[in-house]
C-alpha cells in the first residue's frame, strides 16, 4: 500500500483547473472531471484495480483514525452507500446526513457556514447538492479536500471515473471504443461529465441519442467537438451496430420544469432484448441507476447487461479516490 500512496504523490499532471490546486502530484479537491488530466485518470484507475487486489487487512490501515464527512443535501442510494463502504473499507469513520432537512439548512444556515462547520470535524468532505456549482463552491471555502458526489445537474466526476474503470474492466481500454449515451442528455450530469473524461482519449467516437428537447448541452459539444468523433441523432436503432457502449439513462422527472413535458418524453427509449439483439457482438450495456423503465427486467439476464457490475466498482474507484487525497494540503 505504501507504494500505491507513493505513487499517488509522486504523479506531477498539468493543472487543469483554478478550482484544485496540486500539491504532491494530485487534486486536491474532486469538482470536476475537466480538472483531471488523462494521467489522473489513469492513475485512479490503476489505483481501483490495486484496491480490489489489496488485503482487507492492510486496507484498512490506509485511513484509520480518518473521519469522512458524507454530505447528502439531495437522495442518493449507490453514490452514498460505495462512498461510506469506500471509506469503513478503509479504516475512516463516517459522519453526516442523508437527509438535508434534518440539518441547520432548514433554520437557514447557508452552505458556506456548514461547510465552515463540518470541516472541523472531517479530514474529507463527500457532497452532493443540488445546486449546480455548489461543490466548487464548497471547495473554494473548505480547507480540507471537497469531493463532489453530484452537483444538480452539473458533473458527477466519480461516477465518471467508475464507468471510465468498468470500460477497461471490460474492454482493456478506452480508445477506440464507440460510446452511445442515450436519453436524457441535457439534465443528466453522469453524461456531462463522461464526455469531457472521454475528449482526453483518442479516436473516441461519441452517439448522442435524444429527443430534441433534452439534447446534450451545445458548449459541452462545443468544448469536446475536437478531441472526439460526435454523431447526433433521434434514433437509437440506427446505429445500435456500431455500439461498444450503450450508455443509457433515465429521464429525469425531477429536474423537468413542466410536468406534462416529461409525460411526454419518459418512454422515449426503452431498451429491450429485441433491441438488444439487433445490436453487434459483445457490446455491453451501462446505466448510472437508478433506472425507472428504460431497461426492461429482462435485459438483466443477457451477457449485455453490465450496470449492476458497473455500479459495485463504485466501491474500489472511491476507495481509490479517498486515500488519494489522504493529506491533501490546501
């Protein structure tokens, strides 16, 4: 283990963002995916695999007499749980909440002064909010690392670093491959963050599939435009050969402004094993969950279906994450 830490410290990537400074070759805050290089990325999950290896035992050294503060102003099941496994795994104690409305938010003390708060009493703050820009928010003000669990409809760069490891898990790599990220592309923060995470590998060839009214956002397109191949279409058959990936997500009720429009849109794709028969050899199907109808039960049953794999490697990657930044200086 000492050897993984060592390397964790001795990596020296490029800056990429104002929001996490490096000291020892490392963010030290998690925000946004933008901020890793393809070396950070690589780094943590070459970290993952070692933690899935490493004896429980001497994992949980890593952090012992740690405390992670687990900050869940809006509901989370996977993203909650993996972190707070992540970090027992470890030998840190948890703190926190996962219900914003049993806290002093609801006497009106502002993020800011509960993250003054807490950060005397974590050496980690894990937040998910649901505010977009509220974890670089909380970054800007904390002293101690902030690692972002999802921020509105903003980024969720964990998430991403788990699907980027269940990719290479699969595959043995992420260049070349051919991704198709289905459904709710403008709210869906696990998108947004995957595309700007696969702009930084090569000959990477991105399927948006939406209807127009929840197409990706046009600056993320824009930002990634250069370093990946981008199709854009309504249609998921018509290029469900082509597919590695089929990254499906749900349509997100709660972030609709209008109701009716959701109504509307919700069924738009479902998949089932008609489709995915239509689909190439060995291509895999991923989701972030929760799903509500998107894949039909029955999918779960053919060698395709790989989200519930994807969602258990949140365990390692976060692990990975976690003892990353232990002694993060800001």
């Amino acid at each position: 283990m000492k050897g993984l830490l060592k390397q964790a410290k001795s990596a020296k990537p490029k800056a990429h963002s104002e929001n996490s400074p490096k000291k020892g070759g490392f963010l030290t805050d998690i925000v946004s995916i933008s901020d890793f290089s393809r070396g950070n990325i690589e780094l943590v999950l070459e970290n993952a695999a070692k933690m899935e290896k490493l004896p429980r035992d001497r994992k949980a050294q890593i952090l012992k007499n740690f405390v992670v503060a687990s900050l869940f102003f809006e509901p989370s099941t996977r993203t909650r749980l993996s972190f707070e496994t992540a970090a027992q795994n470890l030998g840190a104690r948890v703190v926190g909440f996962a219900d914003a409305g049993v806290t002093s938010t609801k006497k009106g003390e502002t993020l800011s002064d509960t993250i003054k708060m807490v950060e005397n009493y974590a050496d980690i703050i894990v937040m998910r909010h649901f505010l977009e820009g509220a974890a670089k928010r909380a970054a800007e003000i904390s002293r101690r690392p902030i690692v972002n669990a999802g921020d509105g409809a903003n980024q969720h760069p964990t998430q991403t670093l788990l699907d980027l490891y269940t990719m290479k898990k699969e595959f043995g790599k992420i260049d070349r491959l051919r991704i198709c990220l289905a459904g709710d592309l403008k709210y869906g923060r696990t998108v947004h963050s995957l595309m700007y995470a696969l702009s930084k590998f090569r000959d990477v060839t991105v399927y948006l599939v939406s209807p127009k009214s929840l197409e990706m956002p046009r600056h993320i397109i824009e930002e990634t435009k250069h370093s990946l191949r981008i199709v854009e279409t309504q249609s998921l058959e018509k290029y469900i050969k082509e597919f590695d990936v089929l990254y499906a997500t749900r349509i997100q009720k709660e972030r609709f402004p209008d109701e009716i429009e959701y109504e509307k849109l919700k069924n738009v794709y479902i998949i089932t094993p008609e489709l995915v028969a239509k689909a190439r050899p060995g291509m895999r199907i991923m989701h972030p969950l929760p799903r509500v109808n998107e894949i039909e039960p029955e999918v779960d049953r053919m060698p395709a279906a790989l989200y519930f794999s994807q969602a258990a490697n949140g365990v390692p990657v976060r692990e990975a994450l976690l003892s990353m930044l232990k002694g993060a200086e800001k």
